[in-house]
C-alpha cells in the first residue's frame, strides 16, 4: 500500500503513526523484522485484522501471509499508578515490502486516539 492509494483520512492516520516508532526493527539478509506493540486490541482482534488482511491463521498466536509472517505475544503494562492493560505485541517478518504493507494496514485498523 502506498501513500497514493491511502485516503485523505488515513494520510492523516499514518503521520500520526509515524510519530510511534516500532519495539523492534532489524533488517537482515533480505528479510525485515518489525515488532509493535497495541493496547486496546484483544489477542483475537488481531488474528481477526491479520485475517482481513490476506493473512491465515496458523495456531492461537500464529498468522501467514503472501510474503510475511506474524507472531503475536501479550504482556500485562502499567498505566499510571494502579491500572494495567494487557499489550498484544507483534512481530511481524518476511519480504520488506510486504512486511512494510501488512503492518502499515494493520496498524491503520488498530489505531486508537485518544479522544
């Protein structure tokens, strides 16, 4: 996906993405590795956005696609000093360009703003 085929609206959405850098990004060998990490979206959520995607749903943490892989984990953080969330990470790897697609798409389906 390209920043000509995105709306107007979604434009807007990537600039503000891009202000979230990823957990992890590692390009190595031909293949690129990029980890983000999403509050407010269920471990189920995901596989089902990973689906709508082209992806397959392989086991309860696994998801393939065209070119990529996804890996999904979870983690209980802290928000301020007495609330907790549970963050869905993925870790998503395979061919760049489509591993820079898939996750720019998801990360579109999944963005929440506050407010």
């Amino acid at each position: 996906m390209s920043i000509q085929t995105l709306s107007p609206a979604d434009q807007k959405r990537q600039s503000a993405l891009a202000a979230m850098p990823p957990i992890e990004r590692t390009e190595t060998d031909g293949e690129l590795r990029v980890t983000h990490g999403f509050r407010g979206v269920n471990p189920e959520q995901a596989i089902r956005y990973l689906e709508a995607l082209g992806g397959t749903k392989v086991d309860d943490r696994t998801v393939e696609g065209a070119g990529w892989d996804a890996r999904l984990s979870t983690r209980v953080v802290p928000v301020g000093p007495s609330y907790r969330l549970t963050e869905v990470r993925i870790t998503w790897t395979g061919d760049p360009a489509a591993v820079e697609s898939v996750v720019l798409r998801f990360r579109l389906k999944a963005f929440r703003a506050p407010g």
